[in-house]
C-alpha cells in the first residue's frame, strides 16, 4: 500500500509542477521527472539552461519523521520557483557577461511577476 500512495504522491507531484510551471511562463523548458531516493529534501530540481531542459526529482524514500511535513503541491510549487530564477542564478555564477544580462533576467521574472500578482 505504501508503494501506491509513493506513486500516487510522484502523479500529483507532477500535475502541480506541470500547472506552476504554466502559470509561471516557464512553458520554453523540456522537463523530465524522477522519482528517487534524495538525501535531505522532498524534491530536487537541476536545469540546464543553455539548453532549457530541466529534470525535477521527487522524493520516494522520505523518512518517517518528515511525512509530517511533506506538502506536495507547494514542494512542486518550490521547484517550479527555482527554475523561474535559474537563468538568473546562472548568470550570476557566469564569468563572462554583458553589461545589461542581469537587468535582463531581472525584468523577465518581475513581469513573469506581475501577472501573478494583484
């Protein structure tokens, strides 16, 4: 039974990522889902964002102690966040940059921003 309600779990996991990732305008990516064991978080998420491909893991050993605190909606909510400012990240932790690719991504996310918010 546990089995079912982990893949049941990683289905809603994925329905919710698919809708933030939608409603935050992040549709430009090819995502792929994992369901995997992870150290110390419910979901994980690594992009490659030259070449917008993202793969989004989900927990599916999570500890007794913390299937108190599993939220999957918002977990998915969280991941979809972090890609929203990867292309930020990314260029923050570049070398080489043009003077305006900063202002650039900032604007991206606060106009992505504005459409969330009243």
């Amino acid at each position: 039974m546990k089995k079912k309600r982990q893949t049941a779990d990683f289905d809603s996991f994925k329905v919710y990522f698919r809708e933030y990732q939608r409603l935050f305008g992040l549709t430009g990516y090819k995502v792929y889902f994992k369901h995997e064991a992870l150290e110390d978080s419910f979901a994980e998420i690594a992009v490659q964002q030259a070449d917008r491909v993202a793969t989004v893991a989900f927990n599916s050993e999570l500890p007794d102690k913390d299937a108190l605190f599993k939220d999957i909606r918002r977990s998915a909510k969280h991941e979809a966040l972090h890609l929203m400012l990867n292309k930020l990240e990314s260029l923050a932790k570049s070398r080489y940059l043009l003077p305006g690719d900063i202002y650039e991504a900032s604007e991206e996310i606060v106009c992505k921003l504005e459409e969330l918010i009243d």
